[in-house]
C-alpha cells in the first residue's frame, strides 16, 4: 500500500501527536547542530535535508532571529506538492538562501555537485527503508558531510520486539560518527539521534552516479 505523504503530514497539526513531538525534538537538534557544526568556506554552514517533505523541521529553525544568514540549505523532496509548499514556505519566511528541489533523496544522481554540508537530516527515512538501505545510507553519509560535519536522524520503533534504532546508531559508529544527542521517550514511539563525524577519511568517499541509496518501501 502507498503511503498518502500529503495526508501523514496531517498528524503536525495535533500539538499532542507523536509526529508533532518528534518535530519539536529534531527542531531542538538542528538549532543546537547549527551552533555547534564548524563553519564552512566565508562562514558559512551548508544544510541538506532528505525527504525533507514541507521543511517544517527546517524552515521555521532558518527563520528564527539572526539564525538564517549565515546558512544555505538544500531541501529535496520527490512529492512536487510538499517540495511546493516548502518553496513557498521559504519564501514567505524570506529565506532566500533556501533552495527547494523536487528530486529523489534516494538517488546517488541527486548529490552530484551539491556541495558537502555542515549538517544533513535524515528524518522520516530510516522508518521507510529496507535494512540495507539504511546501512547503505550511514554508509553515504560521509560523502556527504564536511569533516566535523552533524547528521541528525530519526527512527519509530514497533510496539514489541527489538528497537531499530539499535541498528542505526551503531550503523554510524561503524562509519565514523560520535552521538552527540539521542531522544527516546518511554511514552512514544520515535526516536531522534545526533551524531557528528568525527573520523573523516583521508579520501572521502564519493556517491557513484547511477547507484541508490535507498527507495521507499
């Protein structure tokens, strides 16, 4: 069955709902990302978000008081509707540094010439992946992040059996991350990690033009 992206956002709008807490946690997160991860080339810090739906986990963080300026942020999503209202959502915010693409996160092709980031999201992917994809993905990470570089993920867990998010954080040990933060409340189901990149390769790593990360399951 199909997910309705359009209609799971919906679940935002109950201040009360799993999904509107988690955003408060990752908004949390990015803030303190985005005061922590070294600057890029003029001060800069670069962000990429994967399947970043409407951006509102990153948008109103950008247009807080004095938070934007020194930030350019890349948002994917593959639903032109979501990509379109995060597009406008920039705008209205004046966030003029915001550049909204309407392309597959999943696919290696999307990254070519996106510079590497201070910080990338991943949130709302691992859940919807095979296993493999994820590990293919952490493995990715590094060709996407500049040396010191944050990423910051989330994961649900199922109501009984072993906790995936198991998995993802020593997924990015393996591959050279340190957890700077991790959320997991007793009384819902998500989970929000934040690790750094810490062990940086000599030569990073590059995606190969015409593989996939992951695709949506």
């Amino acid at each position: 069955m199909t997910t309705d992206w359009i209609r799971w956002h919906h679940d935002y709008d109950a201040p009360s709902s799993s999904l509107a807490r988690r955003l408060a946690v990752v908004q949390r997160d990015l803030r303190n990302a985005l005061a922590d991860a070294p600057c890029g080339e003029h001060g800069v810090r670069r962000l990429v978000s994967i399947c970043a739906g409407d951006g509102r986990d990153v948008l109103p963080v950008l247009a807080e008081p004095g938070r934007g300026r020194d930030v350019r942020a890349l948002l994917i999503e593959l639903d032109p509707t979501l990509s379109r209202r995060a597009r406008e959502s920039a705008v209205d915010l004046g966030l003029s540094e915001v550049e909204v693409r309407t392309a597959d996160a999943g696919a290696a092709d999307t990254y070519q010439q996106v510079e590497r980031a201070q910080v990338v999201l991943a949130c709302g992917v691992f859940g919807n992946v095979t296993v493999d994809d994820v590990r293919r993905t952490v493995a990715a990470l590094p060709a996407l992040l500049a040396p010191g570089g944050i990423v910051i993920w989330t994961r649900g867990r199922p109501d009984d059996g072993p906790d995936p998010s198991l998995e993802v954080r020593a997924c990015l040990a393996d591959h050279g991350f340190a957890e700077l933060a991790f959320t997991s409340p007793t009384d819902a189901r998500f989970r929000v990690g934040m690790h750094q990149l810490v062990e940086h390769p000599a030569h990073p790593p590059t995606l190969r033009p015409g593989t996939r990360l992951f695709t949506f399951v």
